[in-house]
C-alpha cells in the first residue's frame, strides 16, 4: 500500500457525472471525459492491502485489486495494466456495467465506505487504452485444432479470445448483423459507448478470432454440420428468453418487451435507423421491472423525450444501509442506489407518490387497460407488502401509452428444432440454463457450454468468468493439459449478486 494512512485521511470519491440537463440530450457516455484521472490515485490509495483481500473471493474473475490499487497509487499504469488484464480479458465491460461485488467484499467497507475499486479498474483500462498498451497478443504456434464459438457476448468473446491464444482456430458465429451481444444491443450507449466494444473486436480480429456475423447457428447452419466442421463448440448464447407479465390487458399493442425496445434505440445511435419504431417520443411510459435492464430503459426513454416515465418495481424501498442481520458483509446488500438514468427521470415521473427518482417501490401490476383501437392507455396497479401480498385500498392507475416489460430472463431459446435442440442437449434444474457438468462439457462430447447459456441470468463478470474457465476445459480435452488460467469463480457457485 501506497500510504498506510489512506483509507482513514481520503473521503471516498467517485466518478462524477455530467450535468443532467447536458447528458440527458446525447446518447455520450454520462461521465465527465477524463474526471477520474484526478482522483483515482487518492482512491487507490485508500486501498488497505488487507492480508485476506475478500475483494477477491466477492470477484469471479479473481481480479488482482490489492495489487493494482497499489500500482495506480504509485502512477504505474502500465504495470497495472498487466495485472487487470492478468485475470480480466475485457476490464472497460466491467468498469461500466458490473454492479462490482468486489466493493461489497472490500474489507474497508465494514464500517466505511468501500474503495472506489470499479472506478480504479475503469481508469485502468482507459489509460491502457490511451497509452497503446493493449495490442494484439496472437499465438506463437498454431494447434491445428478448430474451435466454434456460438454467440458473441462477453462470455463468447472471452472464451474465443483465450482459445486463440492458445493456439486454436476459432470462428464466432453471431445470429445478429454485428459482433457484440447483448453489449451491442442491450446496453444503451450512455452506460458503454460502442467504441469501448468495436476495439476490444479489432484486437480479437487481429489475434485471429474469425467473427461470422448474420448466421444463425441452426438455422443458416446446422447443429451437425457445425459439429462436422469443429472439433469442439461453445455454445455461449446467453439467457435470451424473457419473463411475461400474466396479466389482464396484455394484448393491447403499446406493450412490448425491454429487449424488442433498447435494440431498436441502439440501432438509431448505430445510424441504422432515422427514428426508432417504438420511440417513447411524446408518450406516458411505464416500465415494469425495477432492475438495470429496467433503468437503461428508463435512460433511453428520458433521450427519447417521453412526456412522462415510471419505473415499477415489486420490493420495497430498499434502506440505505446494510442490514446486518439479513445481509452481514461480505455478501451484497440490497440498497437504495440512485443510477444516473434514476437522477435523470426524476422530472418525469407520473405518480404523485412516486419518489423523485420515478421510482414506484412495493407496486404489482394488476391489468392493463386500452382505447377503442385496442392501444394501451392506462397500467393499473396495487401496493403490495413484503410478502407480495396486496394492500386493501391502494390501487392506482398510471396513464401508459408505451409499457417496456422488464421483468428478466428464465434462461437460453430452448425451442423444439433450434440449435439446442438440434445439439441434444438438455436444460440444467434451477435456473434454467443448459445442463453440463463443473467441467462446462456438456453430456454431448466436444460440446460446451458458458456464461448465460449455462448458469441463467446473471452478471457480465460471471459471463467473461465463465468464458475464461470454458476455454481451459476446451483446451484441456483437445489436447490433454492446457496453460490457460482459470477463475476462482464456477459455474455452480452461488450467485454473489
């Protein structure tokens, strides 16, 4: 540790923001450009260097914090640049979107506020970038062995990238018309500007990644013929089949799913589209799910322009502060946060009650209502209790011209004919992903599964985890050891958040 005394003389300070009134009018990134470079080796600095960083065990990665706090605190970046990048293939995905267990494990974080560890990792990767210290690493010798990779998500990504430097061929098969995922088209611009995305894929081009884009694996491709072409596949195809909300109404056009909207308002950003189809311009929305995925389309309906926007979300308002008895550190505590879309929304909401950040806590929809022509007008809800349970008297409705469903995924597409099916494989209990074994390998030889696809809903830290420990296991059975490192983290390992 840079200065022993760092953690009890530095306030804890994070990444500022721009200005509402300026972010809320571009789809930029909401930071100000360049504000972390001031502060971050103060924060650094507050690392303690604890003799059991638990900051490692809350990380699937096993990110290597300790050490490259201290290197930043000493203006090393090129040295902590190796260490992040050490255990994290993508570190600029994670500064930006992980919701960073990592400071809920922070031994500081006891009885003090965490270290800035996400905004010290994000800087990290920035001035990487900045300082042309992220090149192409391809492999030295080449396998002869071909590996296809199936979806290009960070897990996908991740496992291709580390497969190639292994010295294996492998081709990415991409079902949209660019490589990305749900990092193309789910994530809104302002949370990660695609740039961050498009140059982490020149590296994986030039280190000689094959991305195929527009093939959809059982479909432009089948399972067999892929099989055929391979020696071993990786199906990393994300939980893409979304919740429903069962309710009366449903029907009504006006309603639609979070990810039929945000890759349509990505799309514009793209320059594919002059106006997206489902524009919230001018309309009342509601939005029914109180999660990131919730939040980002909250942000995008705000650029959007929409007239009014509600977020609802079933849990109570969360407190403040730990709940030591329900939540004791190091696990991670269920708060009140207030996202930059939530600071933005706050002049739009639609319920008098609603909080200033257009929250609406504790609220279960009841049904849906309509006009003559059959489109939503009104969401109709009811105040619920801890246990779901709805409270006499407190119906309400909200005017909605435009209701964004925003209530998770169960798991992958495991429709009858598609590639999963075509595979043979069968979906895992629980969460709903693909089973396999702690291995990643699958019942079918050759055949593995990470990220999404395999454990279900979860984080983008969890996916490039599981993507690294995929391509070791790929590695080691073509050809009987592998050098590739693996995470701490497994695939079977309870969900951290």
């Amino acid at each position: 540790m840079a200065d022993p005394k760092g953690f009890l003389t530095t306030p804890r300070q994070e990444a500022p923001r721009r200005p509402v009134e300026e972010r809320a009018r571009d789809w930029d990134e909401v930071y100000v450009p360049g504000g972390l470079l001031p502060i971050v080796g103060a924060q650094a600095d507050r690392c303690m260097d604890c003799g059991v960083p638990f900051c490692h065990e809350s990380c699937p990665l096993g990110n290597l914090i300790p050490e490259w706090n201290d290197l930043v605190a000493r203006d090393d970046w090129r040295a902590a640049s190796e260490r992040l990048h050490a255990t994290n293939n993508f570190p600029e995905f994670t500064g930006r979107l992980c919701p960073a267990p990592c400071e809920a494990g922070c031994v500081l974080a006891i009885n003090s506020p965490a270290v800035t560890i996400k905004n010290v990792e994000v800087a990290i990767a920035d001035r990487a970038w900045e300082d042309g210290l992220v090149t192409a690493r391809p492999a030295e010798r080449h396998s002869g062995l071909t590996v296809a990779v199936v979806g290009s998500g960070p897990a996908g990504l991740a496992a291709a990238q580390q497969l190639t430097r292994a010295g294996h061929t492998v081709a990415v098969y991409e079902r949209d018309d660019r490589a990305g995922g749900l990092l193309r088209y789910g994530i809104p611009s302002f949370k990660m500007e695609k740039v961050q995305l498009e140059r982490r894929l020149r590296q994986l081009t030039d280190e000689g990644v094959r991305l195929r884009t527009s093939v959809e694996v059982g479909r432009d491709i089948s399972a067999d013929r892929l099989r055929g072409r391979y020696d071993a596949v990786v199906v990393a195809t994300g939980a893409t089949a979304w919740r429903e909300l069962q309710v009366p109404g449903l029907e009504l056009t006006g309603i639609h799913q979070a990810m039929e909207y945000l890759p349509l308002a990505n799309r514009v950003v793209e320059g594919d589209l002059a106006v997206s189809p489902l524009s919230a311009a001018g309309k009342h929305v509601v939005i029914v799910g109180g999660g990131d995925t919730g939040a980002d389309c909250l942000g995008t309906a705000v650029r959007e322009q929409a007239a009014s926007v509600t977020q609802l979300d079933i849990y109570a308002m969360p407190g403040a502060a730990r709940d030591e008895e329900t939540e004791p550190w190091p696990t991670y505590p269920k708060l009140y946060r207030m996202s930059a879309a939530h600071e933005e929304a706050g002049d739009l909401r639609t319920a008098p009650a609603a909080d200033a950040d257009a929250r609406l806590f504790a609220a279960s929809t009841l049904r849906f209502s309509g006009d003559a022509h059959g489109h939503v007008r009104a969401l109709h809800l009811i105040e619920v209790d801890a246990g779901r349970r709805p409270r006499a008297g407190t119906e309400r409705t909200l005017p909605a011209d435009l209701v964004l469903i925003a209530l998770g995924f169960h798991g992958p597409e495991l429709q009858p004919g598609g590639f999963v099916d075509q595979l043979g494989l069968k979906a895992a209990d629980g969460r709903g992903g693909i089973a396999r074994d702690a291995g990643f390998a699958t019942e079918v030889p050759g055949v593995f599964v990470a990220g999404d696809a395999g454990r279900g809903q979860s984080l983008v830290v969890w996916a490039i985890a599981e993507g690294r420990a995929a391509a070791a296991a790929v590695d080691r059975w073509l050809t009987g050891a592998t050098r590739l490192p693996t995470p701490i983290g497994a695939h079977d390992r309870p969900m951290t958040v």
